[in-house]
C-alpha cells in the first residue's frame, strides 16, 4: 500500500466526517497550488491530508497537537526522515498565527485557507465558533467577515489569490443576506444552537 493511501486511510479511521471531508478538500487545492506554484507533490498531499490530525486531540491548538500524531504515523511507515520534517513544519505551520516559509508550507496554508473561505467554509465555521465559545451568535456574520478578509490578505501564493478571488463576490452577496435576514427575524440566534455541525 502507497504512503499516501495509507495516510488517507488513517484519516479517514481517526478523523470524524466533517474534517475528512476538509480533508480533501485541502487536498485537492494543494495538488492544484504545488502544478503551478512547485514543490515536492508527496510532502504536499501527505501534509495535507495529516495537517488537521490533531483533532484526535479536541480543536483548540490540533495544529501543535497533531504534531506527534503525524510524526508517529510516519515513523511507523518507515518514511524518509527528511521529508517527514518537512511534513511536520507544514502541519505546524498551517495554524494562522504562524509564518509558512517553504513552497509546500505555503501552499498548505494557502489551501487549508481556501477551503474557508469558499460556501462550505461559512457553513462549517460559523456553527463552530459558537460551539467553542469564540463569539455569541450576533456576533458570528461580523467574525466571519473579518476572518476571510484577514485570511484572504495573508495568502501566499499567486494562484491561491487567483481562486480566492472568485470567492470575493458570492461572500459580499452572503453577507449582504444574512445581514438582512437577521434583521428581518429580529435578532433570533436560536438558528446557531440548534445547528449540528455539519
């Protein structure tokens, strides 16, 4: 079995569906970044399937928590020494508070940042914000709009600003709509707390 199917199979048995589908989403933007920005494919796909490991762990910090989770996992597949450094410096520094330096770390935080700001990232974030307690629910719209427009501002790569682009005009239109539906139910929050996080 190759590396990649078996770091696949590996999220897939210890992540829940949500983050498996992220997953590969991150995934597949990070095969399309590494043909046009470079960088060593194998590092980029295993970094992106492995970069969300952490979770195993709970949310807050997965990136510094799935470190040894990933290292573990390599090491047991005999996996060059080498290249698994570069795996875990992608993995450490996909979190927002870092810097990614490489080609591969900055197409995996390019492309983990992608899946975000696109339709299913309003969808799978606002919920989670709530969930952990990061802001109230009539504060989810505002937070939301700052991350993108924080997250968009920091990419790295010439082809993750290109798609990010295309998001632009639908997260205007959204926001603009949410805005007004809001308003419209008078400020009625319920919607948050009774969302399962998809």
């Amino acid at each position: 079995m190759s590396i990649i199917k078996s770091a696949e199979d590996y999220v897939r048995k210890n992540l829940d569906k949500e983050v498996i589908e992220h997953t590969l989403r991150v995934r597949n933007y990070a095969l399309k970044l590494a043909e046009e920005e470079g960088g060593d494919k194998e590092v980029v796909e295993l970094a992106a399937l492995l970069h969300d490991i952490g979770y195993m762990k709970g949310f807050r910090d997965h990136a510094r928590s799935g470190v040894p989770i990933a290292r573990d996992f390599l090491n047991k597949q005999g996996y060059d020494v080498m290249k698994a450094g570069k795996i875990i410096n992608c993995i450490i520094k996909h979190d927002a508070k870092e810097n990614p330096q490489t080609a591969e770390e900055k197409i995996i935080w390019d492309s983990d940042c992608l899946d975000r700001l696109g339709a299913l990232g309003i969808i799978r974030i606002g919920p989670k914000f709530v969930k952990h307690d990061i802001c109230k629910p009539e504060e989810v719209a505002e937070k939301l709009k700052a991350m993108f427009e924080a997250h968009a501002a920091k990419l790295h790569t010439e082809t993750a600003k290109r798609f990010s682009k295309e998001f632009t005009g639908f997260q205007q239109k959204f926001f603009k709509e949410l805005d007004k539906q809001l308003n419209i139910i008078d400020n009625n929050f319920d919607f948050f707390y009774k969302v399962k996080e998809v």
